[in-house]
C-alpha cells in the first residue's frame, strides 16, 4: 500500500469524522484496513463503532461517511454486533438502509466428536 495514499486517505477520514462529530454530536470510530489483508482489492474504512448522542443522528452521521465514501470510491465495511444493546438483525437492517450487505467474513471449525 503506498504511504501517500494511506496518509490521504487517513486524513480525509479525520476530516470527514471531525465534520460529523460536530455536525451531528456523533463519535466514530474507524480504522483503514489495507488491501493486503485477506482477499480485499482496494484499502477500506473499517467503523469499529458509532455513538450517537441523539435518537436520529446515527443515520444522518452514516449517511454523510457514505456520501464521502462514494465520491472518494471508498469502501466501509463494518461488523453488526449486540454488544451494545441492540440486536444484531436490527442493526443488519439499519444499515442496509445505507447499501451495507452481509458477507460471510467470519469463519469457525467446531470440536470433533469425542469417542
């Protein structure tokens, strides 16, 4: 991955969270997961997690890291989880609201049976 791009690419997500924190009272957290890793073509903006201080807000913050993320052909990429409260299918249908789909990313290999 080339340095210039990571570092433009960690700037702008600086920029584009800064804007909605402000705009929207809204905290993000997100990281830049580079190509290299898995079967990824392109580097993609992991959000970790979103802490809205206001009912509503979460979707006007994820709808403008979309809008960013689409005239700069980025790729978001997230993991719906209940750890904090809300169940894991209604964040899965919160977010394909926005263009999110599920992929099969996690894997498990079970116990053999004991004889």
């Amino acid at each position: 991955m080339a340095e210039e791009t990571v570092n433009q690419m960690k700037s702008d997500l600086s920029k584009i969270s800064n804007e909605i924190k402000s705009t929207y009272d809204v905290e993000l957290r997100t990281y830049i997961e580079p190509k290299e890793r898995g079967s990824q073509k392109k580097n993609r903006v992991f959000i970790e997690w979103i802490k809205a201080m206001k009912p509503g807000a979460a979707a006007f913050a994820i709808q403008k890291l979309c809008d960013w993320a689409d005239q700069s052909k980025t790729t978001l990429a997230l993991k719906a989880s209940d750890d904090f409260g809300t169940s894991k299918d209604k964040l899965i249908s919160f977010y394909s609201h926005f263009g999110f789909k599920p992929i099969i990313s996690d894997m498990e290999r079970p116990v053999k049976n004991e004889t």
